[in-house]
C-alpha cells in the first residue's frame, strides 16, 4: 500500500496540480493508496502567494490579508474533513476559486454556498468550525510538514508502507507522470535494508 502525504498551500493555484496528478494516481493505480492531504501555513508560503501574484511580500497590510484568508481556509477544511476526506478536498478546490484573480479576500457565504452546495451538514460544520480542537489540527498538520522537511506547497511524500524504508519526498509534483513512476519505482521489491534512490 502506498501512502501519500500531498502539503498543499490554501490559496494555491499551483497546488491544484498537484491535488489533480495525486488524485488520478489514487484513482488509477492498483495499489491501494491512504492519501493524507495536510495545509502548509508558514511564512514561506505566504511570501510564494504573493510572489506569485506579483505583489510585494514586504506590504504588511496585504500578508496579514493573505495569512488570514489562508487560515479561514484551513479552518474551513479540516471542519470538512470531520465529514469525509474527499469532500474536504472538493471544498479545498471550490474555495480556491476565490483566490484566482489575484483577490485574497476570504468571502464567507461564498464558502457556505459551497459547503451546501458540496453536501456537507451545515449545521456540524459551522459547530466543528467553532471548536476550539480545530487550532491543534492545523498545528499537526505543520508539525508534520516539518518532521518531513516539507518547507513549500505543493509538495508530496509518499511511503511504500509494506517496506519501512521505502520513502521519498517529491517537492513540487505537478506532472502526474513523475509521480507515478515514482510509485512505481517504490512499489519495487527491494533487498532488506536497502533505500530506493531517485
């Protein structure tokens, strides 16, 4: 079984790559696949959004805008994620949308009309949302990031979990080809102790 650790930034349109190449390989291989889909919140990819939109990094007005917008997003969904992976990362993608146009303001009955829209319980999602737990869910998520060496969004750790020392970190995998070659590779048998090189 493969399992698939894809670090997406909140407001990412290049993450969207990455989530469609991952997704296809879910859908595609005959190994089992466990995808875990994790937001990376941290200063450096705050400073690639704005980057990215050709905006200055320095304007502290628009990165507390953005930082904000980013964790509205992260709370909206791990809230999701209490009601089905898959339907989190369609939120997660609907919710991007927002962000396309170079605007980082976070529209709230935007993301509602989504929440409907998509078939989550609106009630247990506002609540969810509310929880004070929500807050150590995104820490998890960042600590993780950082026991994996994960720095920037997207990036992709897969693991072969029938051999513990099968594992490789992808970085910026948006090429579903790459990916699945590299699956492939893992899924490889390999004599004890040895670590596949790629």
């Amino acid at each position: 079984m493969l399992e698939i650790f894809l670090f997406v930034n909140p407001l990412g349109r290049q993450c969207r790559q990455a989530e469609a190449a991952v997704s296809r390989l879910k859908q595609e291989s005959r190994q089992k696949v466990d995808l875990h889909v994790a937001m990376l919140l941290n200063f450096q990819v705050i400073t690639d959004i704005l980057v990215a939109a050709d905006r200055d990094p320095k304007d502290l007005i628009l990165r507390n805008q953005v930082t904000d917008s980013a964790y509205q997003v992260t709370l909206d969904f791990k809230a999701a994620q209490l009601q089905g992976n898959q339907k989190a990362r369609q939120l997660l993608q609907g919710e991007q949308e927002m962000f396309t146009d170079g605007n980082f303001t976070y529209y709230r009955a935007f993301a509602m009309a989504l929440v409907a829209g998509y078939g989550l319980n609106v009630a247990a999602f506002v609540d969810d949302r509310q929880q004070l737990t929500m807050s150590p869910c995104i820490d998890a998520d960042q600590r993780l990031a950082q026991e994996m060496g994960v720095t920037q969004a997207p990036d992709v750790v897969v693991f072969d979990t029938t051999n513990q020392n099968a594992g490789v970190r992808l970085g910026n995998t948006r090429n579903y080809q790459r990916l699945k070659a590299v699956c492939e590779k893992l899924a490889e048998p390999t004599p004890t102790g040895m670590i596949h090189v790629l």
